[in-house]
C-alpha cells in the first residue's frame, strides 16, 4: 500500500487524500474511471459492485493496481432488512460476496446502506433489529478476509426505503458492539449535516470512521430524492467544519467525493473531475 | 373551556380529543371548516393563520365560539432566522401579531416553524442561535397573553430551506431553557418517526409537549416534499406507539390531523374528513 500510495507523492499534495468515487462519473466504467483517475493526479478511487461486475472483478483490480491507485472503499453492501428467510438469506449470501469482492479489490472496507422497511411492513425496530442481526453474521467472515464493515447513515428522508440507520449515533451505538477494525461508520456530509449532535458523534466516532465521503445538499430535492446529492459547493454545507473536526477524530484516510445527480451524470466527467478537484481543495480542504 | 368541552360529551367518545387541523381540508374557509367539524362531531379544529385573515380574526374566533369547539393550535409563527436587523425586526413583529391572534382566538398554542437558512448562507449554528435569541425575546410576551410557543422539529430534509430545528431532542434542549408553561414542544408524527431516540425524547418532553400531530409519511417523496404527509394507513408510520407514548408523557390535549397532500387536497372535504375520522379510530386510538 505504501509503495503504490508513493508513486503518487510526486502529484499535487493537495490531492493526496481525494478519491474519485465511480458513482460521481456515473457513466465511465472501471478502466474509463482509473483512466480519468490518473489523468486527473488523483491517487485513490471508491468502487461500485455494478460497474466492477461488468468489467470483471479480477480485471476490475488489475486495473486499480496497475494504475498505482489506491481503493478507499467497495459501494456497496446492506439490505438487510428483510423478515422474510428466504429474502434474508439471499441477502446474507450476497454480502458474503460483496465482502469477497471487496477484499480481491484491495478495498479497505465494504460500505453498507443497511436497507429500509420491507414491502408493506411498519415495523422500524424489528427492522432495525434484523440489521443488528445481520452485521453479527456478517462482521467475523469480513474480519477473516482484511475488509471492514461500514455502516453508513443515511439522510432521515431514506429511512422507509433505503436505510433505517439514520444518524451518526445511531450507527456508533451499532457498530461499537464489534471490533473497531471489523466495524465501522460512514461519515457523509450529505446524510448528516443537519445533525444538531453531529460534532459530538464524529469526536466520538474517532477510529470507527472507516470512510469520510463529501457532497452537497441541494435544494429543490429532485423527483428521485436520491438525486439530490451535489457537487460541493452547489448545496448548502459548509465542508471545512467537517473535514477539520473528522481529523480532529482522528481519520487520516481517503475523502471520498460521491455524488448522485443528473445534471453531474450528463457532463463531460473529465470536466466533472477538473471542477470536483477545484471544489475539494477550495471548501473541503 | 370546560363548558364549551362538555357541549360535545354526548358525541362519540372516542372523537373526544380529535382535531381537524384546517390544513387537512385545505379549500374549506374556517367558516366552512367549523361546519364540516360540527356535521362529523369533531370537537377541536387547528386553525392557520391566512384563513382566518380572510375570514377575519374576530369572526373567526366568534365562529369557533359559537360552533362549541376548542382551538387546538394556531398555525403559524416562526421563521426567525434572518440575520439581516431590519428582516429579523419584521418576523419579530409578525411573530407578535400572530401571538396576538392566537390569544383571541384562544387557542393554547402558537406552532413556531423556525425557518431554515437565509438565502446563499451556509451557517447552520449561526441560524440555530438565532432561533434561540428571537424565543426568549418571545416567550414573554407570550406568557403575558395566555398563548405557549410550540417549538416544532421539522423532519430533517426540510433543514435547509423551513426549520433548523430537526429533532425532538433539539426542540426539547431550546424549550427546557424557559418555563414549561410558556415553551412546549410539538411532536408530529410526520417529522420524528425516523428517530431512533423519539421514545426517550417523548418521554422526556412531558408536560413540554403542546400539541400532538398525527399524519403518514408516504413515499416516493412528491416533487414538492411538503406535500408528503399523508393520510394514516397511507403511509411507513405506525401510530398507535407514538399516541400510547405521548399519554403515557402526561399529554392529555387535542390530536391533529394535519395533511398537506395534493391528492388529499383535490378530494371532497367531507370525505377526506370521515376517512380521517376512521383512520384515527382504527390506527391512532
């Protein structure tokens, strides 16, 4: 990891910690993503199954690798939600997979969006329950393979149908049950930014944060709410705060620029990544 | 108050603490909304602020009045953010006009709906502290008129652009620093149902809590999201926990229905009035 992570000392300092998620240039596959990485002087990316599954896993990390980039995470595991067996299994099955995945990819941990409520159901502690449930199973296979769960929060607006975690302490409380290295949480700036508690709960989340990942929250929330996510700057977060207080915690790993929105996913990516690198290093650094 | 109240013991008990929150049936004027709570034997009705301008103020309060009805809360104050003196000077005195009307139209409480950041500004705790400066700069006047602020937290998507006071948690912090008679807490099931710690939060607002809220929270979330409360049973909430635990905090006032939903809104009022009545029936009480 250091040998690789030098051969990118020699690029702008200030792009030492940034890393490309694959959903923010939605349209490039693997190669195309790596490619633009490293055009860009970027040394790290986060992976999305989908796009690593179409162009080979093993493939999928030989690009990585050869390019010298680092993996700051796998997108994504979770939906583990449902109270149905057979439907649990198969989820269960599938992070087993995903966690595989993520340990051929070299990827230091496996994001989970834990899911929202069954079809039909009301029952938000059972399902928060069966979660819990779930990262039991699943925490000891990933330990045995060198890949840390992390559990992300999302914006209380996914709770019925993407995630029933829904704060920073709400995922602490969880994966503080574990290992600090089996375990950990996703601080991301879109989900949590309105969290009157939230510097108390990154100052306590300290070496559990497994990923800091960085948008915008932009206003009018689109008709697919999961669009809303933006390019820094775009919303209305104020970074600084978060980046210094997820130091202050301790972190010193990768910062994660993700984002989900159309207008993003209809430009040029290369220009995507030039004007995401101009943004992270005026707001985020 | 007990007088009026005991006009309506020969309905049917179990309306007995039901209100029509005006905004349910969003085209009847209040004239036509007292009539539609008379003819479906609802004792109480939440009155907002615009119709009872159009219908004026003291007629309106005459029109309640002589109806027999109790005024469960007067919608709306609030939007207290700006940080512009001359911006923050207005809202302060609009907040005092409607603290005014509410103590003529003898209603209990006045719903504050903080507001959320000034336009283009990024400072989430500057807008919070603002907040609490412009309550306690309220509070006593309202105290001296007989009406209670109710602090509502807002569901969280609506941070940035309606109400930075996300959770009950929050609303209770600011609330405990004046006395309960004169500061209370809304608690609507709409914005606060994601929340992992509601159940302490509820128990712990007490005598705090001025007004109970009841609607659904439905998905997908429309393109205007204040236009997601919907009909309960339309939607992921399950009610009857929140009413047992709102009784058992020692809240023994009126339950709103409060539904802003185009679809709701485009439907005979009086058919949306008796599906209300039997929804509340069936899944609140």
């Amino acid at each position: 990891m250091s040998e690789r992570k030098n051969q990118h000392s020699a690029g702008d300092p200030r792009l030492a910690r940034l890393s490309l998620n694959q959903k923010t240039t939605n349209r490039w596959s693997v190669a195309e993503a790596v490619d633009g990485c490293v055009r860009a002087g970027i040394p790290a990316i986060g992976l999305w199954r989908e796009p690593v599954h179409d162009a080979g896993l093993e493939r999928s990390a030989k690009l990585v690798r050869d390019a010298g980039l680092r993996v700051s995470s796998l997108c994504r595991g979770g939906f583990l939600t449902a109270a149905d067996p057979a439907e649990r299994q198969a989820a269960l099955d599938d992070n087993r997979r995903a966690i595989d995945e993520a340990a051929t990819l070299e990827a230091p941990c496996l994001v989970l969006v834990v899911g929202g409520l069954p079809a039909g159901s009301r029952d938000l502690p059972g399902a928060r329950a069966r979660v819990a449930d779930a990262v039991a199973e699943l925490a000891p296979y990933a330990g045995e393979r060198g890949v840390r769960l992390a559990l992300e929060p999302l914006h209380p607006m996914y709770c019925a149908d993407r995630a029933v975690l829904s704060t920073l302490s709400q995922a602490l409380d969880l994966a503080e049950q574990f290992p600090v290295d089996l375990v950990g949480v996703v601080v991301d700036t879109f989900h949590i930014w309105w969290d009157p508690t939230v510097w108390a709960g990154i100052s306590r989340a300290g070496r559990r944060i497994a990923s800091f990942q960085v948008c915008d929250f932009n206003l009018p929330i689109p008709a697919d709410a999961l669009l809303a996510r933006g390019m820094m700057g775009d919303g209305v977060i104020e970074f600084r705060p978060f980046r210094v207080a997820v130091d202050d915690a301790g972190y010193a790993g990768d910062i994660e620029v993700e984002i989900f929105n159309a207008d993003v996913w209809a430009a040029d990516p290369d220009e995507v990544v030039a004007t995401m690198i101009r943004r992270y290093v005026d707001l985020v650094l």
